[in-house]
C-alpha cells in the first residue's frame, strides 16, 4: 500500500515539475550582431545561463558590448558576463555597457542572469546585446597611412 503512495506521489511531482517548466530562448543575428536571449513561465528565483559561441555565428574578435534588459513580475540580481558583473544602473538610453571583451573560437560569451520572481503570475523577461566589433590597432594605422597619402597628393597638386 505504502508503495502505491509512493508511486503516485513520484508522478504527480513529475508531472507537477513538467508543468511550470522554463523556457529559455537565444538567438545572434549576424547581419546587426545582436543576441537577444530571454526565459518565460518563471515560477520561482533562479540563475539562467545562456552561451554563444562561435558556432552560431558571431565571428571571433573584441567587441565593445551593450546590453539591455526587461522584465515582468521577474527582479534581477545579478548579471555576469564571462564572470564580469553587470551594474544594472543604465545609461539615458537604457543602455548598459559591459566594455571590451574578447570572443574567439574556444572563449565563448557566458551569460549568466539572476533574478528573483514576484507577483501573480509567471515571471518574464528578455533582453539583448548588441556586439560593436573593436578596430585592430592595424586599422588606425592604415587609415592614417591613407590620410597620409591622401595629403602628400594634394600638397603636390597645390605645389605644381
């Protein structure tokens, strides 16, 4: 008898936890090199982790990182980005910056968000980054060598 209680119990947990399930989503669009990420059906506080990696599109390199978030009946605590907190204090725009981090091959970004649930109602929220690739120090120095160029060709001009 004690048995079938049991078992009973198991499936309705399972059933239970099945029910309230987190969806968690991740996209990068390579044309504005923009990863939006997002989670829904929250139903209790929790760290959500999402990756992207080379393989989904972005190109390895520095970027220069800005990011945005919002939420429904969801508080954040807590924002990491390969380890480095997020001040959740925004700029005029909304924006907050991360600053320069590198993405290559083998270091994907990591973000992890942390957050606790309130109200009625499942929690929400999703937000994005938006990825500015940092120039090489090479590309300022062609640019000035071309700026050069450009000038030297006009002195000339003007001297003949």
């Amino acid at each position: 008898m004690k048995l079938n209680h049991l078992v009973a119990a198991a499936v309705l947990a399972v059933s239970g936890a099945q029910a309230f399930a987190v969806t968690q989503g991740e996209s990068f669009n390579t044309a504005s090199s923009t990863y939006k990420f997002g989670a829904s059906e929250i139903d209790a506080n929790g760290t959500f982790t999402f990756t992207l990696d080379a393989t989904e599109g972005a190109m390895p390199g520095m970027y220069n990182i800005l990011g945005s978030l919002s939420a429904t009946n969801f508080s954040f605590t807590g924002v990491t980005l390969n380890g480095s907190a997020w001040d959740l204090t925004a700029d005029s725009k909304g924006k907050v910056r991360f600053a320069d981090i590198e993405l290559s091959s083998t270091i994907p970004l990591t973000l992890s968000v942390s957050g606790v649930k309130y109200g009625t109602g499942a929690g929400v929220f999703s937000g994005e980054l938006v990825m500015a690739p940092v120039p090489e120090p090479e590309t300022y120095a062609l640019m000035l060598a071309g700026l050069g160029a450009v000038g030297f060709v006009a002195w000339r001009r003007r001297s003949n």
